[in-house]
C-alpha cells in the first residue's frame, strides 16, 4: 500500500510539489528563526568571550536597576591600586567602556542607528584581544583606533579623521589604527579606542573607570583570584566576577532582550505554517474527492479501510517528511533573508557563521511532518468512507446536512469561545505572557471558527465580490463566480488561507495607524513648547549644558528640562520609568492631572513624588500613601504622595520626583528631553536655526525638533517597524497564493471536459484565461474582506482597554481599499499557472476525459 | 470546390495517421467529400473505422496529416487557433454524447450560451422559438440538475442551432439516452434540416438514429465503404452487418 502511495503522488507531482512547498515555507521560516537568533546569540557569546580572552577576573559597578539607555554607572579609580596589591594579580587594568556617538569630519554620524558605539580606553597587551589590523595604538590625545568593521562602513581609514562624542563632550581624533575582535561580525555595533586620560576627558569620567581587567599569575585560578580581590575591595556597589560568570551574566542580559525577537519571529512563522496547513488539507480534500473511484476500486479488489487510510496518510507523510527537509534547507536562506530585512531597518546585529542546533533540525523535522499529517488527517479519513460501490458509480462523497449542522455549530462555538478567550486575555488583569497568550490562542480560535463557518458565507460574498467583475465582463466574470461558488467548502478554505495572512495584516495596520494618531493627537496635546531638544537616538542623554546654551539664544523665553531612570518600586512593584521635570514645566507640557495641578508640580519636596494613575490603582497606593523606590544606585528613597495625572503620551512615566532626588538618589544628573518655550512673536524657524547650529557645534548628538518633526519622527518609527512585520507577513501571504493556485489547478482538473466544451462552441483562449483569473481574483477577495473584518474587529476590541491611555483608533480606509486592490492582483498572480494550463488545453482530448 | 457545388463542408484527400514508423495507423486514409446545405447525414462504421476521428477532422478539432477540409469558402485546416476560435462562434454548431451543460447556468443561459461567449445579443423571438421546438418552456430557469437526460440533451441541440450555424456536428447524441428521448432528439435535428435548412453531420453507431438521416456515409479501416441513402432501421441494420 505505501508503494502504491508513492507511486500516485509520483503521478501527480506538480500537484504534490506545490502542496510540499507550503510546508517548506513554514518550516523553513521557522528553522530560519533559529538559525538567525541561535547565530545572533552565539555571536555575541564569541564577542563577550572574545574581549576577555586574556582576563580572569572583572570588576564592574552594580547595577541595582537596570537602565532604558543600556549604561551602567561608573565607579572611582582608587580600587586599581588596591587590586593591584591583591596576591595573585599579575596584572590589573582600569578601563574606560562607555556609549558614545561617532562622526566624521563633515559631522555625519557613522553606524547604525540602533546599534551601540563603544568609546573605549587602551589596555596592556597582556590583557587586549583586539588585533590590530592596520596601524597600531593610539598614543597621545588626538589619536584614535577605530574597528575595521566601522571605519569600511563609513569609509574611513588610518589618517582620517573621527569625531567622537559623549554626553558633555566632543573631539576630533585622528585614525591611527584600525582593529579586529574575533572572527564574529559585530553587525551595527563600533568600537573606538583612546589612551586612558582622553578616554576619560572626553567621557567626563576622569578619576573613574567602567571596568578593572585583572589578569592572574601562573598557578592562581580564576576563582581563588576572585575571592581574594573580593576580600580586599569589600565594596558593595562593585560587582566582582570571573571572566567567565561576567561574559554569562552578559549573555544570559542578551538574551533576555532579545528573547523578543525569536518570539516574534516564531508568531510570523506560525502563521506562515497556519496558512500552510489550510493549504494541505485543502489538496487532501480535493484530491481524495477526485480519486474516489480509485478508492472504490481499490476497495472491491480488497483493500481495507486501514489499508486506504494507511495510502493517504503515507502520501501525507512523504510530502511532510520531504518537506520538512527542504524547509530546514531554505532555513539558512530564510535566517539570511531575515538578517538582511533587519539590516535594512536599521537593526543590524552581530552575526558569525550560522549556527545550526540539534534542536533546530528536531523542531523543523517534527513541525513539517506534524502539520502535514494533521492537516491530511480528516481528508484520510474521508478516504475511508469511500464505499467498494463508488468504482462503479459516479458517486460524490457523502456530504450529510447533519454534519454542515454540526460544523456550524462547532464553528460557533469556536468563535465564541475565542472571543471569550480575548475577553479574559484583555479585561481579566492577567500579567503580560498570559494575557497575550490568551489573546493569541483566542485569535487561531477565532479564525478557525470562521474559516468552518465561511462555506455559508461564500455565495454571499462571491455575488458581492463578483459583481463589479460581471459587470465589467459579463460571461467570463458570470461563469468565474459560479464556479466559486459550486463547491463552497473548496472555496472557503482557499479563501480562508488568504484571510488568515490579512487579518493580520489589517490587525497590525489598523493598530499603527491608531498608534500614529495617538502619538500625534499626544504630542499636540501635550507639548506647550514649540521646540524639543534630544539625543538624535530619541533615548539616550543629553548634557544639562545644553539647555544652558539655548536659554541664551534671543527669543527663547523659556528652557524646561526632563531627566529620567528606571527604577523599581520596592514591595512587589515592577520597573518603572521616574521622570524629573523642572519646577516650571507647566509651562512647556500639558500634565493631565487627576488630583493636584502646576502647583503641586512647583511646590514638590525631595521626599514627595506625584503618580501615574495607572501606577497608582495597579500598585494598590493612592495620594496620602508612601512608596519606597529602588534607584539604579542602591537608594531607596521613600516618598509621599502628592498628586496624580494621566500620563496620555507615554513621557513622563510612572511617577514624578524632583530633579535634586534624581540627582542624588537616582544618579542621573543629565536630561533626557529639553523643552522649548520661545518668547511672543519670536519666530520658531529662525531660533530652531540658531539652536541647531549651536548644538552642532558643541553637541553634535542633541537634535533640535518642532512638534512637526517629532511626530514625524514617531511616526517614521513605526512605520518602518510596519515595514518589517509586512514583510514577515509577506511569507504566509505567499503560500496562501499557492493554495489558490493548487485549488484552480485541481478545480480545472475537474473541469476538463466541461472546458473543452466551452472551447468547442467558441470560448477563447483569452476568455478561459479571463474566467480562471476572476476566480482567483473573486476567491483572494472573499479572503480578503473576511480577514480585513477580523483584522479591524480585532484592533478594535483590543485598542478598548487601551483608552484610558489616550489610545484612539483611526480606520486607515485607504490603507484597507488598497489591501482589497492588493488581495484582487495576488489572485491574478496565483492564477497565471492554472489559467494558462486551461487556455492550452486540448479541445479534442478535453472533451474525451474522463 | 465551395458553395457554387452546393457543399458547405468539402474534405479532399483527408488522410490522418497516428503514430510513426512501424507503429503507425491509418486512421484515415485520404477521404474525399462534400456536405451540401440543408442535408442531414449520418457517419457510421465499426469502431476504429475512423467515424469519430473523420467528424473531429471537419469540425477543426483535429488536423489531418494530409488534405484540406473547406467549411464555406474557408480552409479550416490551415487556421490557428484564434481564427479557428471565431469559426466555431460563426459557423458551426456542436452536440456532444454527454450532454456538456454548465451545471452552474439556467436551461436558457446554456442555450445562448455560445451568444454569450461571443458577446452578442440573442435575438429574443429566435430564443423563444427554439425553447418552443425543444419543449422546454417551462423549464427556462432550471439548471441542468434539475433536467432529465433527454431534456438536457434537448438543451444542447438548441444550443448548437441559436448561432445559425453553417453546419452542426453533433457526436453520438443519443449515445447515452432512452429510446423515447433519442426519439424526441432525432426528431428535433431533423426539423432542424427540414424547418431551419440546416445542415447537419452526426456521428452514430445508433442504426435508428442513421434512419432519421437523408444521407449515410459507412466507413470501414479508413475509407468510405458505402455513402447512399439509409432506408430503413432495417436497411441499416442489414447494411452493417454485411460490412462487418
């Protein structure tokens, strides 16, 4: 029996390649997610095991809370002389290890923009792992090495100039060296390389290091060398670790910050594979209905049930098995193609050669046999329902009105039950994983229920969809839509496999557009001042100076400024953003304030602090209450309530404090945004020039932006993260197309003899290209409105219990108009091979197939 | 060779070979005759005569390996498919042994079935006189589902007249009915030639069905063994079996 199922999917090749390579491309877009996040993991493994090749033991700050800009603090020079006393050390070296920004000679930033650039400080040759490719060290103040990998990207090269910028300071250096870590790509990332002292001026850490390397002596091991620097240093807020623990504690930080970016990429995968499994069981369906006399034949000569079960599932398994190994192939394609999309939104991570894991090749391997099997399983099984008799007659498979009943019913249940699921996922308080695990899982429900119940939606929709094409056509476009709609079932999960892709794809594009007029109603809301000052990143710090230096620009009335930290409330509370605004900032942002006003703002304490809302009821404190915070620095702090807003454009965070507190407990003593009031009648053009040439003199990394550009700048973000889900989304699409040609090129199967008679009374080839196309076009588009339905429904339900955060939804209808204009040439496409297979079809051997 | 002999198809010397070297068959070899307007002529023989192939051959659907085919004063078998595609709209008319309806259209969107595909407008008053000959006026909207096997065939005999065609071919069209629907059939083409002047080749292994024709061509191994006046069911029956 199995060599009978090889053979006749053998017979039908075409047919069975299609089908397999829907399961390749999920498989592989899985596979490809693995590869890709296991490479990116390794890289950056080789980069921290890399730069500490040489070293035993480091020390660096504790970090109590961990920052939004990625900077741990820095601590003071005075422990290297006592390391150095410790037994055992042979050599111990203070390193500069900080994020800069870098420039070239015309103020052009060089690198990615959200990779990190490390400005680094000179370290002894018995503890440097970096090789120096060309040129050497730097040796005094004006000299610099920059990593090979940057200065190609950037086009510079020993001789060049580099300007390298932190928060306070800038200066030009020249590139008297270019250097190399590892065999490991680092992607976006740069480093550059001084002597200490100007590693230290240039980063206002003078007297300070980020980092001790300590390296043993012959016979000292690693841990022994740790305890005794440990019990020399006694200091609490240094961290002292072997080499080793400190390159796995920045590993473990690494992939838990992009643990994200598998999972996410593992959802697209998925609905890659979702839409492929509709695929497969739609050709099972289609080819067990065409092969019933075979079945029946088989039967009367003996064949059992099992037997015909076993045939189908074999066929089933062949084409998951080779599948699956084809999608483990196209994995490394796909982990390439990935890496590239990532490059081209500016996230450009480090790579090496790609990583392949046992457990990669089991997951694609059980994925592409799983849901090739799973999906083939209920056509097998209508397989054996085939009675011996139907050899003889032109018999349909038994297709009861009780069991469209129960399917109705089933599809009902199923909807309900996954709404109900978004419902808890959404309203119930459960904590982030589960809430979107439920939201998730509630989603697939939804969409199954929807694709069983679509058969009865398919007549409807085909007249509406096919209407504007009978009109324009009148016989081919009448004849497409008929025959969409004489095998509903067929047609929905054709159909079904398209609208899960869109659904998404209207879902995302609904919501960003709801994001971007969020941001954009937010910002006009909020921002009284006319102009923003911040580091080109968006994020990071910039210099207190800086606002100094626009205070002194004519016209400007008034400069407020924002300092924030993470911090955590202690007792249970999670992390969160404290801001720190100056005592007039009433006059620059609007606060929405739900108990206290301008006031409250200017007459704050260092040992008060003002709530977010939302904080305040999920952390169970109100204005009265005292909260206790753990800063970045080991403070905890232990503030009064005073009052409460609404923090409806996402800027100021959980909570207020004053900017003395968050100088002295919270250790950040740089801005983060600086607001711009200009004085009446100044005109907002001509300061915004003079600040920007200001700036760029001396910060080269402030920005200066009006409401306009910092909406736009929002909203380029988004859009270009929209870019990149489109393109995932691109996947599933793609094999929803191959389902819609798999389902015509087996439908014009069926219709041979019925072609060749419309051939024969004067169908042209052209008019039978014509009607196969509109069947495409009227199925995508049935596909198409279902999951624009879903999509919208969704972004709806789920933008509710985001309006207490100033989120509104916007309905982007040009956007959906040209999904529906999108979805119409995807089935033109889809259709070119089954349409030009039915217009070159033999009249003669048409009309005599049987 | 055209109209001025009365013929509106001619076949010259049509010869049709399948295959090549030692496995080659003659399915035809080199027939040569004419169809006059207004004629309704029977093609039968023995299977592999070369009956079906000789119809497919006039009709376009099937090229010789030598000789010409005329329909009018067109040679059909030099024509490629889009010139052969307009023929087939103007000229000719066809009825298959399976009666070939779209399931998805009305007994009345089959008829004007071929109109449609051409793009042009029934004339009305000639569609309700030939759902008045088939007898099917009450059953206009019925898809052919809901039709009888003689009234689905009665469909496509209207269908092959609406277009007027120069000549309707019609293959086996009682091959797969009841005696009283191949009855109504036969009796239909033949009000057609008599009524519509029209002209019709059929091919049949039906004796009954070759009475009801003017002219019936027997072939045997390729050639034409016999090409008169068919008589009686009787005659026919007679006839084949002596050529048999």
């Amino acid at each position: 029996m199995a060599r009978f199922a090889i053979k006749s999917l053998w017979a039908r090749k075409v047919r069975a390649l299609t089908t397999t390579l829907a399961v390749v491309i999920g498989v592989a877009f899985v596979a490809g997610t693995y590869i890709l996040t296991d490479t990116t993991f390794a890289a950056f493994d080789e980069i921290f095991e890399d730069s500490l090749a040489k070293t035993d033991v480091v020390i660096t700050a504790k970090e109590e809370v961990r920052q939004e800009t990625g900077e741990t603090p820095s601590f003071k020079a005075t422990v290297l002389p006592k390391v150095r006393q410790v037994d055992g050390v042979r050599v111990a070296v203070g390193q500069i290890f900080t994020v800069g920004a870098f420039f070239d000679a015309k103020n052009e930033q060089i690198g990615t923009k959200f990779a990190p650039k490390f400005i680094t400080s000179n370290i002894p040759e018995s503890l440097e792992t970096q090789t120096y490719v060309e040129g050497r060290k730097p040796r005094d103040a004006k000299e610099a090495a920059l990593d090979q990998g940057a200065a190609e990207e950037a086009g510079l090269g020993v001789g060049d100039t580099l300007k390298l910028a932190s928060v306070e300071r800038v200066a030009a250096y020249r590139i008297v060296g270019l250097t190399k870590l590892g065999e490991a790509s680092w992607g976006g990332a740069s480093i550059a390389g001084l002597i200490l002292p100007e590693a230290q001026r240039i980063t206002d850490k003078r007297g300070e290091f980020d980092q001790v390397l300590i390296a043993a002596s012959g016979g000292v091991s690693e841990e022994t060398l740790k305890r005794r620097v440990q019990q020399k240093v006694a200091d609490p807020s240094l961290l002292i670790e072997t080499a080793e623990e400190n390159a796995k504690r920045n590993s473990d930080q690494i992939h838990e910050d992009l643990g994200f970016l598998r999972i996410a990429l593992l959802v697209f995968a998925f609905v890659a594979l979702f839409v492929g499994a509709f695929l497969i069981f739609n050709t099972f369906s289609i080819t067990v209905a065409q092969r019933i006399k075979e079945f029946g034949m088989l039967r009367t000569l003996g064949a059992g049930r099992g037997q015909i079960l076993g045939s189908v599932v074999v066929e089933a398994l062949a084409i998951g098995i080779l599948g699956a190994l084809l999608g483990l192939a196209g994995g490394y394609a796909i982990a390439v193609g990935l890496n590239a999309l990532f490059v081209a939104v500016g996230i450009d991570l480090p790579t090496t050669a790609l990583v392949t894991k046992t457990r990669t090749i089991v997951i694609a391997l059980l994925i592409g046999i799983g849901i090739t099997l799973i999906s083939s399983f209920i056509p097998a099984l209508r397989a054996t329902r085939v009675p011996p008799i139907a050899a003889l007659l032109a018999l349909e498979l038994p297709q009861s009105r009780r069991r469209g009943v129960v399917l109705a019913v089933l599809a009902v249940l199923l909807g309900l039950v996954g709404l109900g699921m978004v419902a808890v996922g959404l309203f119930g308080g459960a904590d982030g994983g589960s809430a979107a695990g439920l939201i998730g899982g509630g989603a697939v429900a939804v969409l199954l229920g929807v694709s069983l119940f679509s058969p009865r939606l398919v007549r409807p929709l085909a007249s509406l969809t096919g209407r504007p094409l009978e009109r324009l056509r009148r016989l081919t476009g009448r004849l497409a839509r008929e025959n969409t709609q004489r095998n509903p079932a067929r047609t929905a999960v054709t159909a079904a496999a398209l609208m899960i892709g869109l659904a998404v794809v209207a879902f995302v594009t609904v919501f960003a557009a709801g994001i971007k007029g969020s941001i954009a109603t937010a910002v006009d809301e909020s921002f009284q001042g006319e102009l923003v000052l911040q580091n080109s990143d968006g994020f990071s710090p910039i210099s207190p100076r800086a606002a100094s230096l626009a205070r002194k620009i004519p016209g400007v009335e008034l400069v407020s400024t924002m300092r924030v930290a993470q911090a955590e409330l202690l007792d249970g509370g999670g992390t969160e953003r404290v801001s720190a605004l100056d005592r007039d900032a009433g006059a620059v942002i609007d606060i929405d304030w739900s108990e206290g006003g301008s006031q409250t703002l200017r007459d704050l304490n260092d040992d008060e602090v003002i709530v977010d809302k939302s904080f305040a009821s999920s952390n169970g404190v109100d204005v009265g209450d005292e909260a206790s915070f753990l800063t970045q620095i080991g403070a905890k702090p232990r503030l009064r309530i005073v009052g409460k807003y609404e923090d409806k454009a996402e800027l100021l965070g959980g909570a207020i404090v004053t900017q003395r507190l968050m100088a002295t407990a919270f250790d950040q003593r740089d801005d983060t945004i600086d607001f711009v009031k200009l004085a009446p009648g100044a005109s907002a053009e001509k300061i915004q020039a003079a600040l920007i040439k200001s700036m760029d003199r001396e910060f080269p990394v402030v920005e200066v932006r009006n409401q306009q550009e910092l909406k736009e700048n929002q909203e380029e973000q988004i859009n270009q993260l929209l870019g990149l889900i489109y393109a995932l989304l691109a996947l599933a699409v793609i094999v929803s197309l191959f389902g819609i040609a798999n389902t015509l090129a087996l439908s014009i199967h069926e219709r041979t003899r019925e072609l060749g008679m419309l051939r024969a009374i004067g169908m042209s080839r052209s008019q039978a290209r014509t009607m196969i196309r509109y069947e495409a076009v009227i199925t995508a588009l049935i596909g198409a409105l279902l999951g624009m339905v879903i999509g919208v429904i969704f972004a709806a339900l789920i933008a509710q219990p985001l309006k207490d955060e100033g989120f509104t939804l916007s309905y982007p209808v040009l956007q959906l108009v040209l999904m529906l204009i999108f979805a119409a040439f995807a089935g033109i496409l889809a259709a070119i091979p089954p349409s030009i297979r039915a217009s070159r079809l033999d009249v003669l051997e048409a009309l005599h197939y049987e | 060779m055209s109209e001025s002999n009365g013929n509106v198809v001619t076949a010259s010397e049509v010869a049709r070979r399948y295959g090549e070297g030692d496995a080659a068959v003659d399915a035809l070899a080199g027939i040569t005759t004419g169809f006059e307007r207004g004629r309704f002529t029977a093609i039968m023989g023995p299977s592999g005569s070369g009956k079906s192939t000789l119809m497919h051959i006039l009709a376009g659907l099937d090229k010789p390996t030598a000789g010409t085919v005329h329909i009018e004063d067109v040679e059909i078998t030099k024509l490629d498919d889009a010139a052969l595609t307009k023929l087939r709209r103007d000229k000719l008319g066809f009825i298959f042994q399976f009666f070939n309806l779209l399931p998805v259209l009305t007994a009345e969107e089959n008829l004007v079935l071929p109109l449609s595909i051409a793009g042009r407008k029934p004339d009305q008053a000639w569609v309700d006189q030939l759902v008045r000959t088939v007898g099917l006026e009450d059953r206009r909207t019925h898809r052919p589902s809901e039709l009888s096997g003689g009234q689905q065939q009665r469909v496509a005999v209207a269908r092959a007249l609406i277009s007027k065609p120069a000549v309707v071919f019609a293959d086996e069209p009682t091959g797969n009915l009841d005696s009283k629907a191949s009855a109504d059939v036969l009796r239909l083409l033949r009000q057609a030639v008599d009524e519509f002047d029209q002209t019709v080749v059929m091919v049949t292994h039906d004796p009954d069905a070759a009475a009801h024709a003017d002219r019936l061509i027997t072939l045997r191994d390729g050639h034409i063994v016999h090409d008169a006046v068919p008589g009686s069911t009787a005659d026919v029956i007679e006839l084949m079996k002596q050529i048999d």
